[in-house]
C-alpha cells in the first residue's frame, strides 16, 4: 500500500493494489473517488482537499506531486 500527498493540490491518494492494471473511476462524494480494477475491486482511493478533512500528521505521508487528471 502506498500513501501519496499531493499539498499543491491538497489530494491524498491511497494505492491498495500495486499491480499494474487499467482502471475506472467511481465518484463517490463530491471530495472521494474510488479507482476501481479488475473484477471492481478498489485498487485506490482519492480524498480532495484532504489537509481540510484529516490530520495528515498522523499518516504515514510520503509528499510528492502527483500527475493532475484531466
């Protein structure tokens, strides 16, 4: 599992699955985004504006920017 910090951006994504697979995003709030794979499985979850909603001190954080989705 990988723990991605994006603070230009304020998105928090977390990777469940590291295999290499196409996905298909399901909005499930205005601020989350489900990326499911294969068999709809959750392989990653997107949280907007995340610094406004959790503590980021309390995770495990690696900060790095992250490629904007068109």
């Amino acid at each position: 599992m990988q723990i991605l910090y994006n603070s230009k951006t304020d998105l928090l994504y977390l990777r469940l699955d590291e295999k290499q697979q196409s996905v298909m995003n399901r909005r499930v709030s205005d601020e989350v985004v489900l990326d499911l794979g294969e068999g709809d499985r959750i392989v990653g979850i997107e949280i907007m504006a995340a610094s406004t909603r959790l503590d980021l001190q309390l995770l495990p954080v690696r900060h790095e920017v992250l490629p904007v989705a068109a």
